[in-house]
C-alpha cells in the first residue's frame, strides 16, 4: 500500500520532471518564432544545420527525454515510441535540405514530452490501492464464532 505522502512525494517529483522537459523541449523546438509565421524552431533545428554532426548531436541531445522516461519508471510501451521519434526524427534530419524543414515540424522532443506527461498523468490517476480490512474481518469473525457457538449450545 502506497501511504498518501508517498504519493504526494512521487507526485512532486513527477512534476519536478515534467518541467524539466517542457523546459528542455521548448528549447529544442519552439523557443525561436520565425518573424511573420506561425511556425517556431528550436535549438535542434539550428544544431542540425551541420551536416551529419549536427544531426548526432541532436539525436544525443534528445535522448535527455528517453533517460528522464527510465528514471521514473515508464513502461516499455512509451520508452519504445520514444527511442520511435528519435529515430524518426534523426534519420528524417540527415536528409539534404529537406531534413532542415523536417526537423522544425517534427518536434521529437516536444512529441516525447508529451507522450511521457500522458503516462505520468494516468499513474497519477489510478485510484490508490485500499488495504485490507483485517480489523473488520477479525471482528466479524468473531462475532460470527459467538454466533455459531451459541447456536450449536442452543441445539
């Protein structure tokens, strides 16, 4: 049984998370407007302007996500679709010039991030697990015994 400060504890630290990686991802990917459009670029995107070593360096740069998914404990199913758009991302990347326009549209940070603030949010919104009535069931075992006892007395 998790106790309510723990999950108050865990809680914290799950958002203490989620900042670091909304930080980190509007970094990466959105943190520079292009004057007169809608559309933002990040430090990723200016990175992978380097041929080749450009795009390693954001490929290492967004593993960051990946490894704060392990600390808290995510399942295989979202660290899988993580390592996905990175993957996506860095091959999409190396490609000459349209890899450049590839990597302001596709977000892997921002994309991961969310995918992990949606598997945080629904452990957080699990119903904590109630412990087992044992005063309740030894007391009406008893009361049952005192029951059964002065019925087999009566007959």
């Amino acid at each position: 049984m998790e106790d309510n400060s723990s999950r108050k504890t865990t809680e914290a630290k799950q958002k203490a998370v989620l900042m670091r990686l909304n930080r980190f991802s509007r970094i990466m990917d959105s943190s520079i407007g292009i004057p007169f459009t809608r559309f933002r670029l990040g430090l990723e995107s200016l990175i992978g302007l380097l041929p080749v070593v450009g795009d390693v360096a954001g490929l290492t740069l967004s593993l960051y996500v990946f490894l704060e998914a392990q600390q808290v404990g995510a399942s295989g199913a979202v660290k899988l679709k993580i390592l996905r758009n990175i993957g996506i991302d860095f091959v999409g990347g190396l490609l000459p010039v349209v890899g450049d326009a590839f990597d302001v549209l596709f977000k892997a940070n921002t994309r991961n991030t969310k995918l992990l603030e949606n598997y945080l949010n629904d452990q957080l919104a699990e119903p904590a697990q109630r412990a087992f009535p044992w005063q309740a069931w030894i007391g009406l075992s008893i009361l049952f015994a005192v029951i059964a006892l002065g019925l087999a007395a009566i007959f």
